[in-house]
C-alpha cells in the first residue's frame, strides 16, 4: 500500500515533505505497474490516486476514474 500521509495546507516545511512524498510514492507504483502489468488502471478520487494514475499514463496504461459521489 501507498501511503503520503495527510496533505498540509499552511506549513511549508509539511508541503515539500508531502510533495517528495507523492513523488516517492510515483516510482514506487511505476515499480508495481511493471511488475503485474494491468490492463487498465481505476482510480477512485483522492490524492492518493494521483501517484498510481500518473504511473499508469506513463507506462502508456488506459487509466479509468470513477466518482462514487456523482449523481
């Protein structure tokens, strides 16, 4: 599992953290990514989703996202 921890709003020391997190976080879904090879990739909303949808488009996966919340 990924984890980037909660996302800070005013404490610049946290964002850059938060940011090196996310970028940690990219490599380490674009090492899963290589490893299974999925056919699609569904992201469900959130920050976390971010790092893994980013992976997928790099490795040229189809990346589907789904809003539960939508009417």
């Amino acid at each position: 599992p990924l984890s980037v921890g909660s996302v800070p709003f005013y404490n610049i020391f946290k964002i850059i953290i938060f940011s090196i997190n996310l970028c940690r976080a990219f490599f380490e879904a674009i090492h899963v990514l290589k490893k299974y090879r999925p056919s699609r990739v569904v992201g469900t909303g959130g920050y976390i989703s971010i790092p893994v949808c980013m992976a997928a488009r790099a490795l040229s996966i189809p990346v589907h996202l789904y809003d539960f919340d939508a009417k």
